[in-house]
C-alpha cells in the first residue's frame, strides 16, 4: 500500500473481507477500504487502471479482474497455490495487460530485491508497520503456528536475537 500511494496519483482503494485489514490498509495509505460485497453503488461500476490482487485466493483473484477496466493492468501479487485459480476469459477479452508478481528468474528477482532495499535504504518505504510480531529463536514453533494460522492481525513475523 505504501508504495502503490507513493506511485499511484489517483484513487487507492483496498477491497478485504478482514475489517483489520482494511483499517490497515487505510492506515497505510488507502484513500477508502471496502468489504467484497459493501462496495458502494457509485463504485461499483469503476473500472480501474491499475488493480493490484494480492489475496492468494480464487476470489480475491476474481474480484481484481472485475475492477481491472478495458487495457488497464492487473499485477498477481497473491501466491495462488490451491484452488481453481484460472485465468478469466474476460481479462483477455478487455485487453488487459496481466503482470504475474512471482518471476521464475533469478536476474530479476535480485534486481528487484535490490531496487526494494534502495528504497528502504532511502526511507521511501518502510516495513515496520508490516512487522506484528516478535519471537525470539526458542520461540520458533510458536512462529510457525502463528503463521500457519495467519490471523487478521497477522501480517509478518520476525525472529530476533535478545
């Protein structure tokens, strides 16, 4: 969120059906957070230039191709790894440009690790508010757990060395 509203000039809008992950969203930047069936009426007919689905789940990856509009541009961030993710037919019907979020190759995915430090070396982006939890090394299992289970309050959890 940080980084789509410091390159985004328009409208930033989160969709999620977690009420925590909406505030967060919104404390990160979002202009406005809806749940998937609580969109407003005057928005449920936009159509937007860049969606970005960042969900992981066949519905999160439904909803982002019906708010893509006609040659705007759909990034797949979310990990599609279950599920019947399949591409809508509609997506290549509206022209629109899809840009897979997970690159098989190793030259870019270094490339874009260290264009990501940069901008954390350069405080334009900061992954503090992504860190909601602390465990130290003995507490490796309960880290695990926490992750596995990924409650709303959940986003990233880190070990430290006390």
């Amino acid at each position: 969120m940080q980084l789509a509203k410091r390159h985004a000039p328009g409208l930033l809008v989160g969709v999620d059906p977690d009420p925590a992950r909406r505030a967060r969203a919104l404390a990160l930047g979002a202009d406005l957070a809806f749940a998937p069936d609580e969109v407003p009426d005057e928005h449920l007919g936009t159509r937007f230039d860049v969606v970005l689905e960042a969900t992981g789940v066949t519905p999160g990856l439904a909803t982002a191709g019906r708010l893509v509009r006609p040659f705007g541009t759909l990034n797949v961030v979310g990990y599609h790894h279950t599920g019947d993710a399949k591409m809508d037919m509609d997506l290549w019907y509206k022209a629109v440009t899809v840009v897979n979020g997970f690159c098989p190759d190793r030259t870019r995915t270094i490339a874009a690790m260290a264009v990501a430090l940069e901008l954390i070396a350069q405080r334009r982006f900061s992954y503090a508010p992504l860190v909601t939890h602390w465990y130290t090394l003995d507490q490796v299992d309960e880290a695990f757990a926490a992750m596995a289970a990924a409650g709303p309050d959940f986003v990233k959890g880190v070990l430290v060395n006390p």
